[in-house]
C-alpha cells in the first residue's frame, strides 16, 4: 500500500504546505481552506478551532527565573542552555 502512494502524483495545499494526492486534492482544498489555519508566528498549520489555544500556550510570554522574556515554547531550552553555562560545560547563547 504505502508503494502505491509513493507513486501518486501530487499538489502542494497552498494553504497547510503538504502535499496532497492529486485524486484527493479537490476535495482536501475544500475541507483544509474552511478547518485549517496557518499560525502567523511559527508557521505551522493547526485547526482554527484550536489556533486560540495554541497561541496561548505556545507563543505567550513568559519570565525566566533570571528575568529574560521569552516564548513559553522556549523556555525549557533556555533553561537547560543555561544550567549548562552555569555548570561550566559550555552552550550557545540565551
């Protein structure tokens, strides 16, 4: 099965960026344009049902215990970035 979709010819959705088999690209436009939205910030395609709530816990702002405003979807890295500045074992920039 997954040969025979490997061989399918296929549309890029200009709307959620993947690319779709031709003999489903009609009726997945129609479905995808009405459902389906393009977050402005990360770029990703997410229901717009659900784009409210990925705003909020994505892309919100959050403080850093040592006072840096980022991206709460950010701030697991920064730390870990930042206890290994702490320990001495190197990392890139906050």
């Amino acid at each position: 099965m997954a040969e025979f979709l490997d061989d399918q010819e296929t549309r890029l959705c200009d709307n959620c960026k993947k690319e779709i088999p031709v003999f489903n690209f009609t009726i997945h436009e129609i479905h995808c344009q009405r459902n389906i939205g393009m977050c402005p910030i990360c770029k990703e395609p997410f229901p717009k049902s659900d784009m409210e709530t990925h705003m909020a816990a994505e892309h919100c702002q959050v403080t850093c215990k040592c006072n840096k405003k980022l991206e709460k979807r950010l701030l697991k890295k920064h730390e870990v970035l930042k206890t290994e500045l702490e320990a001495g074992r190197g990392g890139s920039s906050l």
